[in-house]
C-alpha cells in the first residue's frame, strides 16, 4: 500500500497538504490529529466512536467516499454547522481510495 495525498483546511482556513498513511488504519480524524490541524481537545473529543462531531468536515473533492452508517448520519442530525456535504472524520479510513480528497473542518461549536 501507498501513502494518500489529501488537502485538509483547518478552522483558520490554512489548506494543508498531507501525506497519510495507507497501511496504519488511521481515519481522518487521526491524520488530523497527528498533524495537529486542530488545537487539542476540539477534534475527536470521543475518541472516534461517531459520538460528539468534533471532527465534522465537509467534503470539497468528488472523492468516492463509503456510504454513511446509522451511527454517522445519526450524530449529524444533532450537531451544529452541518450542511450537505458533511461527514465526520472518524467514519473515514484512509486508504488508497482516498487520494486526492479535500475537506474542510467544520467550526469549533
């Protein structure tokens, strides 16, 4: 497996370009983290588990993205800021699928 190249905007609208790696299982909430895109504390707040959207992005890029699952599209109903392309980064593993994927973190609420 290869590393991704992806483009995250972080909430001061810097776009960054990352490389991620294929072969950790890390979801994108992870890789932002990792490369502390977001202050700590305010992204993944609950540890990945589709339970608090403090890794809510949206999705610029026409990257082909797994469907979302009960957990997910129940957690965006209830989080602020959200819009149609919405996803949470936690629900999105980085593999090779992903290249060239673009998001934007959602504000802090």
């Amino acid at each position: 497996m290869e590393d991704v190249n992806i483009k995250i905007i972080d909430r001061d609208g810097v776009k960054h370009d990352i490389v991620a790696p294929t072969d950790m299982a890390m979801n994108l909430m992870e890789v932002v983290r990792s490369y502390e895109l977001a202050p700590e504390g305010t992204i993944g707040v609950c540890g990945g588990m589709a339970m608090c959207a403090s890794c809510q992005c949206y999705v610029l890029s026409s990257t082909n993205l797994p469907e979302m699952g009960d957990d997910e599209e129940a957690m965006l109903s209830e989080a602020f800021d959200v819009k149609d392309n919405s996803r949470l980064g936690c629900q999105i593993q980085i593999t090779s699928a992903m290249e060239g994927l673009e998001v934007e973190l959602a504000p802090e609420s």
